[in-house]
C-alpha cells in the first residue's frame, strides 16, 4: 500500500508540474492569420479563403491574441452591427485585403457601425464603403492606424461626422 501511495504521489506530481507545457501547447496552436468574408462560415476553420469564417468575433476568437495577428478580408465583408471585442489583447490586429502578396480586392461595407478596438488595431489595402452613412473607429486609448491602401467610398462624404469614417481615440 505504502509503494502503491508513493507511485501515486509521484505520478500526481510529474502531471502537476506538465500541466503548465500543456495549457502553452493549446494556446501555441491558435493561428495567426484568419480569412473572413460575407460568404465565409462560421463552422470554418477560416484558415484559406476557401474556409473563411463570416464574422468579425468569430475571427478573433480564433486568433492568437497574444502575437501581431492578421485577418484577411477576402472580397466583400459586410459589417452589419457594432463591433466590440470584449477581450483587451496584448499583441496587434491588422485587417486587411491584401496577403501573401495575393490581392483579396477587400471592399469593407459599413452601414452606421461602430468598430470598437480591445488592442492595436490597424486597416490596409482595402476600400470602406459606405451602405449607411458612417463608420466610427473607437480606439479606447489604443493605437489605431489607417495605412496603405485604404479608400473610402459610398456614403462616407466627409462634411459632418455623422456621414463619415471617424477615429475616436478616447471611449465613447
């Protein structure tokens, strides 16, 4: 009995003290790279174009939060309602329409929306269009940079703040 509580305790302590390689193992998995379009599903791994998921939550969910990760607009994505990550996130989100030097033609459709950001979040290569008549990027004190290749069309005329693309750096 003594040997068989002593081979016990020894085994409990070796999966103890391997528990913590395991849980970094299952996070090491998550990807990088998420693909997401209007056509993309949710049940998707959204690691291709092909197998792009359809949300903006469902994308970051899968994504490794912890690195400077990367969703891939791949055509036309609509975003129909606010947008509110609700995990802050350590490393950067960059979404963009352009990857592994392929050119996704991105048209982001924003229909008086709101994009609030839990991280460094960045926009490239890609056209925002307008099918309301604006689009508020909320930085909650986080960077925020609009680069390269980013157009606006559609409704986006720029003349009052309620027909426009709009940063706000602070919470609202």
């Amino acid at each position: 009995m003594k040997t068989f509580l002593r081979s016990f305790g020894i085994l409990f302590c070796v999966m103890f003290l391997l528990l913590p390689f395991a849980v970094h193992a299952d996070a090491a998995e998550k990807p990088t790279v998420i693909y997401v379009c209007d056509s993309g599903d949710n049940e998707a791994d959204g690691l291709t174009p092909e197998t792009a998921v359809r949300y903006l939550s469902t994308a970051y969910d899968k994504l490794d939060l912890t690195k400077d990760c990367t969703v891939v607009i791949c055509g036309t994505f609509t975003q129909n309602g606010h947008f509110a990550y609700e995990n802050r996130y350590t490393g950067s989100v960059t979404l963009t329409g352009v990857w592994g030097g392929v050119d996704y033609n991105a048209v982001y459709n924003a229909n008086n929306v709101r994009f609030v950001c839990a991280g460094d979040t960045r926009f490239e290569n890609m056209t925002f269009n307008a099918t309301g008549a604006y689009m508020m990027v909320v930085g909650q004190h986080h960077p925020v940079i609009v680069g390269e290749g980013v157009k606006m069309t559609g409704g986006f005329t720029g003349t009052q703040l309620d027909k426009s693309f709009a940063i706000l750096g602070g919470y609202q």
